[in-house]
C-alpha cells in the first residue's frame, strides 16, 4: 500500500477511537454518580434535608426515572452541549466553562511556550560534555521541577515577588480599578487588538507570576525529553557515519541528531503535559487566576455537583483531543510510521 | 515521567547486579540519597506518634493554649498556625499519613492492575481489547482530575482517599503487565510448557509473574512519588482525608489564606515535607532503574 493510504488509514483509526473515549469518559462519570455509596440528593442537600424538598430536586435532577432514560438524557443533552445547571447559582454549566476556559487556556499555552524554551535550553546545554557538570545539573533540574508540589512552588513565588518585594500582583487575571479587555476572552489578544496599553500592562503584570511558575514547572519535562532522546540519537549508527565522514561536531548535531530527537520529544511531551496540566493547574487556585481549576476548587467546596461533572467532562475532552493530535502531528512529521 | 515502559530486565544473578552498582555516577548517588530520605521519613513516621502518645511533642490538633499565627520561636519551632496548633508536630504527623494513604492505594493498584494485566494479555481476544480500551482512556486522563472526581463522590476519610488514588495507578500496571504478558505468551519455551500439558494458572504464576516482578519495583516507587503530590493536591482543593487528620495538603490550603499578610511558616514546612519526600521518591525509582536496566547513562524515555 502507497505511504499516502497507510496514512490515511491510521489517522482514520486514530479519530473514530476519540468520539468512542470521549463516550467512555462521559458514561464513566454518570455510572460513578449512580454506583457511588450514598444517595447523590444526601450529597447534594445533606441527610436532614426535609422529605418534600428531597423529591422535589429528586424530580428535577431526573433521579425518579430508570436509569437507562437518565443516561439517554444525560448523553443526548450532552451531544446538545447542555450541561445541566450549577446547583449554587442555578447558571448553565456550559456558559461557566465558556467563561473560564479562555483564562486557563491563555495561561496554559503562555506558560507551555516559556516551558518549551526554557527546558529545551537546559537539556541542549548539557549534550558537549555527557555526564559532565552541566548535563548532571540538567538532570537533576528535572527531577527537581517535577518533584516541586506545583501549588506549594506557586505559595513561595507569591510570597517572594508579591508580598515581600511588592514587584507584581498577589493574584487575580486583572486589575480591579480598570475595565477588562472584551472579545475573545483572552485578554492578551483582546488588549493587543484594542491598542489599549494600560489594559495590556495590567493583564502582563497578572499574568507574569502564574505563567512563570507554570512554565519552570512543565520546562523539566522538555529538558528530559530533549536530553534522553539526544544522548540516544548521538549514540547511534547514522551519527557515527556522519561522524566518520568528517563532519564537525556543531554540524552531526544541530543536522543530524537534533532534528531526529525533537520528534519524540514531541509526542513525549504531548503525552506529559496533558497529564500533567492537571496538577499544574493548581497554581490558579495559588493565584486566585479565575480559571477552569479554580471553578473546580470553588464547585467542590458548594459540593456543586453539575458543575464538578461539567468540568471534569470538559476537560477530559480537550485532554483526549491534545492527545489525539499530538499523534496525528507524530504521524505527519514521521516519514518512519507505518500503520 | 511515569507510566513508562521499561524493557525486559533480563534474569541476571544477584552478584552481577551487585557489581552494577557504582555509587560514582549520579544514579548510584541518587538512589543512596532516595533510600536515605524515604528512610528518614519513615522512621518520622513511626517515632511521631509515639512521642505525641509519650507527651515528648504536642497532639497536632491542640492548641487553643497557644497564641495564634505566632512566628517560629523556642517554644514553636517552626510557628503555629490560625488555630494555634504546632506547625512542626503537625508537618511530621503528615509523613505517617502520606505514607499511609500512598501504600494503601499503591497496593490497592497493585492488586488489581498485575492480575487484570496478566488475564487480558494471556487471553487476547475480545475481553483484551475492551479491557485496554477502557485503561487506556482511564490512562489518558490527567491523574488529578480521575481522583478528583473519585474523591468528590467518595468523601473524605482515609480509605476513601487511597481508593480514590488507586484507580488513577491501576491502568499504569495493567499497561506494563499486559504488555509483557502478551509478548511472554509467544515465546517457545511458553508453547513448549503448553504442550506438556501446563495449565493456564501455571504458565501466568511460572512465566509471567517472574518477568513481570521485575518492572514493577520501579513503577511503584515512581508512582509513589507521583501519589504524594496528587493526595497534596486533593488536599490543597479540599478533598481527601477528614479535616482531623493532618495533612500537608489541606494545611498548605489554609495557609493559603494567611499568605498575602506575610505569614510564611504555615506555608513553609508543609510543602519542603512535601518536597523533599518526593525528591527522594524519585531519586530512589530513578537509581532503581538504571540500576535494573543495567545501564547508568542511558534510560529509556518512554
């Protein structure tokens, strides 16, 4: 089969498995509300809760029907991107994640791009002198970054640059005293677009602390990604031939082993980082940032259970989705992969 | 980091791996240090509530008596907190419980992942599939947000909270197991021990587990590391265990409040526990490995 239809196959597979996890994930989280030990309303309401008012969210929550109509109205309103309402402001689930998503998204990807520079850096410097001081430092770099409860790492951030030295903002995405750029939702663009400068100063100035903290955290990802798949490709047969053909060391590095190790740590990356973002995240409840995680934090503490189920759904999505086109970016960058 | 897959380590005597180990590198080096901290730890968390119960350090939930917010002094070396309890007998108390809670749920894992894994790679077929479809979409899923939403529904308590971490680490195990399980079921010695009449439940405990024992050691101590932090994070979100027991998590989120008025010692001793265990954690799953694989500059990435 021609290289082009293999392709073609492969990504075919690789998409129709996404709708079927994203199904799996959907049906997991309306199997764990029903199979969970205890009643959802005791949950919801607590155990003293009158009689009258139990039936009655009973019957709006759809709880009195069997379970197989709950789960065709929980799957199809899905499908309709209905939500269901927060049990604290009776608001649609769906609009409070359109609202919040934007921040975390803007934090993210500030925070992944820094991530990116910074670790790719430290890895590369180690690799001309393996084992030497700077590769060692690199390693233990990671290690240290990974092993930094992200939200403890955030608290010293906070207490250095915010409250001792005063340089930036405790928290928040904006200062209060102005009005917040409109658009998009994300306000670094939104500001851009406007030309509005003081906007644009007040979101950097927020946005600085999260977005550093972050991105140090994920950087150790980069670095031992880049640094293990360098060292393997240096050690192997096509960097020895290049070698031997008398090429310099700059050139079998930068032509020879560094384009061949950046596509795993591609997919590696891919892989980490959307697992990883999660734990990560806790950072916007450090910062007070009025992101996805910290709607969760808030639902958790009203024990809003629409808008728990809402965001963890959500999420798990954009998760499988990254996923998905990380390999599909792997596939299409790798002239190798053959399905 | 986690959820690797390791390569087969291959059966080596007991004197080779000894000779393998060469405290000069930076692997040695770290796996001494990872069994020194983990070590260290441990012993915390057997002596501490000893010495509460002997009246050597204060109950960490007592201290009405004491002032409140008082920076670390003689009498409270590392401070107290907003209720005036001892912010160092409350971090060591944490060592016993992380520790706790992260062995449980790690066993837990243990239990369920190594047994399914064998099952679904020795039986192939359809049960296979489905049961990889379904860890593999558990797998996807950021750990933090599955024993979140675990959590939520089970409560807080401490059983309650090692279930929750459980199930994030059951398809981490199942993967590895699976794997191997399917590649050892094809090997001719297999084939030639089924032909001599041995049954399924002998080829998985003769073959399987053997080759299988090997990989685990090092994905257990990394998840353990990776288990402290999510039970961190439940608490920080304020899930997880009861508000009686102490936890580093759950003081880090009340801490959190105290913050911008300049109070550090909360925030401070909680977290470096954190810290330091999973550094030593890591330094010990990441020695281990080199050391298993056999090779101490080169490791697998994913």
């Amino acid at each position: 089969m021609s290289r082009r239809n293999e392709l073609l196959r492969y990504l075919g597979a690789r998409l129709a498995l996404a709708p079927l996890m994203l199904w799996l994930i959907a049906s997991l989280v309306f199997l764990l509300l029903r199979v969970a030990p205890g009643d959802p309303i005791d949950a919801l309401l607590g155990p003293k809760a009158p009689a009258a008012v139990r039936a009655a969210l009973r019957q709006q929550l759809g709880l009195d029907q069997p379970l197989t109509v709950q789960y065709g109205h929980f799957i199809s309103n899905l499908l309709h991107g209905d939500l269901g309402l927060s049990q604290a402001s009776q608001e649609p689930v769906a609009g409070i994640i359109r609202q919040s998503l934007p921040a975390s998204l803007e934090l993210g990807v500030t925070a992944l791009l820094l991530a990116a520079v910074v670790g790719l850096a430290v890895g590369f410097s180690g690799i001309a002198r393996p084992e030497g001081k700077l590769d060692l430092a690199g390693r233990l770099y990671g290690i240290g970054t990974y092993a930094l409860p992200p939200f403890w790492a955030a608290m010293l951030v906070q207490l250095v640059f915010a409250v001792w030295l005063g340089w930036l903002p405790v928290g928040g995405r904006f200062p209060p005293s102005l009005l917040p750029p409109t658009g998009t939702g994300f306000y670094l663009l939104d500001s851009l677009r406007a030309g509005n400068w003081s906007q644009l100063q007040g979101t950097v100035r927020h946005l600085t602390l999260p977005a550093a903290t972050l991105g140090l955290l994920l950087s150790g990802i980069f670095d031992n990604a880049l640094r293990l798949n360098l060292r393997r490709a240096l050690a192997s047969d096509y960097v020895e031939a290049a070698r031997s053909r008398g090429l310099g060391e700059a050139r079998v590095v930068l032509r020879h082993a560094l384009p061949n190790a950046l596509l795993p740590v591609l997919t590696i990356t891919g892989i980490t980082v959307a697992s990883l973002i999660g734990g990560a995240l806790l950072i916007e409840v450090t910062f007070s940032w009025p992101g996805i995680a910290f709607r969760l934090q808030e639902a958790i503490s009203q024990r809003d259970y629409p808008v728990v189920q809402g965001i963890v759904v959500v999420v798990a999505a954009l998760v499988v989705m990254v996923t998905v086109l990380v390999d599909l970016l792997v596939a299409l960058l790798d002239p190798r992969i053959r399905f | 980091m986690n959820g690797a897959s390791f390569p087969d380590a291959p059966a080596a005597s007991t004197a080779a791996l000894i000779q393998r180990w060469q405290p000069r590198t930076l692997s040695g080096r770290m796996a001494r240090w990872g069994v020194g901290i983990v070590l260290a730890y441990a012993l915390v968390a057997l002596l501490t509530p000893l010495a509460i119960h002997l009246g050597v350090l204060a109950d960490p939930n007592a201290g009405l008596d004491n002032p409140i917010y008082a920076a670390p002094s003689w009498g409270h070396w590392c401070g107290t907190d907003r209720l005036g309890r001892d912010v160092c007998v409350r971090t060591l108390a944490g060592s016993g419980v992380a520790l706790q809670v992260v062995l449980i749920a790690l066993l837990l894992a243990l239990v369920v992942g190594v047994p399914l894994g064998m099952l679904s790679g020795y039986l192939g077929g359809w049960v296979d599939r489905l049961l990889v479809l379904l860890m593999d979409t558990l797998y996807t899923l950021p750990v933090l947000l599955l024993s979140v939403v675990l959590a939520f529904l089970l409560g807080r308590g401490l059983p309650n909270a090692a279930a929750a971490l459980c199930v994030v680490y059951v398809p981490q195990y199942f993967r590895v197991v699976r794997n191997q399980s399917a590649q050892v079921k094809a090997e001719l010695f297999v084939e030639a021990a089924r032909s001599l009449g041995a049954g399924p439940i002998w080829i998985l405990r003769r073959y399987l587990l053997r080759n299988v024992i090997t990989s685990v050691p090092v994905l257990l101590t990394l998840n353990a590391a990776d288990a402290v932090l999510v039970l961190g994070g439940l608490g920080f979100l304020g899930l997880g265990l009861p508000e009686t027991i102490p936890e580093w998590g759950s003081d880090l989120q009340q801490a959190l409040t105290a913050l911008p008025t300049g109070i550090w010692w909360t925030a401070l001793y909680p977290g470096l526990a954190m810290f330091v265990l999973v550094l030593g954690l890591s330094f010990l799953g990441e020695g281990l490995e080199s050391w298993l694989s056999g090779n101490d500059t080169e490791r697998n990435a994913l």
